[in-house]
C-alpha cells in the first residue's frame, strides 16, 4: 500500500504558505513570500534529499504545480540555469521524469510531461491510489489539497521543518477540518541556522487518560485547602 508523506516547511504557528519566494504565493494579502530561506542550511538540504533519494510521486495542489511547472521543467532542459548545482539539477530531472498526480479542475491544462488529474473527489481519488501499487505519494506546499487530505486522515507521514519565526496570518498546515488522530515521532534534529526536523507517522487514535483529579471527592480545590492549613 502506497502513503502519502506530506514534506512542508511552516513556521511555529503553522503557517506555510509561500516560503520560497516573495511571490510565490501572495494570495490574501501575505506579505512574507520567501520567509525560510535565511534559514536554509546544510542539514536542512541533506534532510530534503534524503526524501527525494527515495523513489515517489508527487501529489500537488493545482496553485503548486503550476509554480513547479513553470520552474523545473526549464531547469531539466538546461542544466547551466543553475550553475553546476548538481543538488538543484537533480531534484529537477527527478521532478520531471516522476508521475505528478493534480488536483484540478482544468485537466486539459496539464502540459508538464507525466501529469495525471485527480478526479472530482480528490479524496476518493487519492485513496484509490493509496491501494494500489507504486511509490509513495509526496506533497510538496499544496495547503489547499491538504486540508482535503487532512480532512480525510490520508495523510501517513509528516516531515516537517519548523522555523523560528511567528509570521501571524497566513495558509497554514492544520486549519479546522483536520483529523483528529495520533502520530510518532521518527525523526527529531535542530538544524544550524534553529531549523526544528521533525518526522511524524500516523500512531492510530488520540488515547485519553486521567490524573484521577476527579476521583477526589474534595477535588482540586480540597487539596490546595488543606495544604493552606498545613502552612
């Protein structure tokens, strides 16, 4: 059975909206557009590769592959646009070649080679491709195909990388619909620059317990009463 492992950057307060340029997503009126690359560093690059070594397909949001769309094909056709950055050549030539699956309502606007569009129910149609065979499913920004995903508990693992900042409004990861469900953490390191790397997979139900406050019969209130008394 295939997952879908969602890989985002989002700041402490979740947002993750339009991290990789100023104008990648200034949708709403965001005025941060490209907040996480003051941050971007050695472990953090070594941690994305990791992901991308690994075979996959990309699950994506109509907004974000229309921004992949117009940038790495370009890079695959001409690797001089990057200057022998052969970390950056890669994940393009990899982009390119994998089956990009698209949530969208136009399907006859797909020109990216290998582009495939979701049915009308993208969740319907995600879970369909979670029982079948091939690689996993990578989600790359695409926060409005994520709230779908979200809503729906298909998402099976998160690699997350947090950033120092609080940027107050903005898309953010989990918004109301999301699932109520528990996860555990696979992977924990602070990068140089305070990059917080967090792996989660999905560990069943939320479990609820009790510190047995309600089984005092004075309650909390008693207690703090009798240690008034004590002092």
């Amino acid at each position: 059975m295939r997952k879908v492992i969602s890989q985002t950057f989002m700041s402490l307060d979740g947002v993750m909206q339009s991290p990789g340029a100023p104008k990648e997503d200034p949708s709403g009126g965001f005025e941060y557009g490209g907040w996480h690359a003051a941050y971007h560093d050695d472990d953090v690059l070594a941690t994305i590769g990791e992901t991308f070594k690994a075979p996959f397909d990309l699950l994506l949001g109509r907004k974000t592959y229309d921004i992949f769309a117009a940038h790495w094909p370009r890079i695959a056709a001409d690797p001089s646009l990057v200057n022998g950055d052969e970390f950056t050549l890669g994940i393009a030539k990899k982009f390119d070649q994998i089956t990009k699956y698209v949530a969208t309502h136009s399907p006859a606007t797909l020109e990216w080679k290998n582009s495939q569009a979701l049915s009308n129910d993208v969740a319907a149609a995600v879970r369909q491709l979670k029982q079948g065979s091939g690689p996993n499913l990578l989600t790359q920004g695409s926060s409005d195909l994520l709230q779908t995903l979200m809503a729906n508990d298909l998402v099976d693992e998160l690699r997350l990388f947090i950033y120092p900042i609080v940027l107050g409004r903005g898309k953010r990861l989990f918004d109301r619909g999301t699932f109520s469900g528990a996860f555990k953490v696979t992977k924990s390191e602070t990068s140089p620059t305070g990059v917080l790397i967090a792996h989660y997979a999905r560990d069943g139900e939320i479990k609820t317990a009790s510190f047995g406050l309600e089984d005092r019969k004075d309650g909390p209130k008693g207690d703090e009463t009798r240690h008034r008394q004590r002092a």
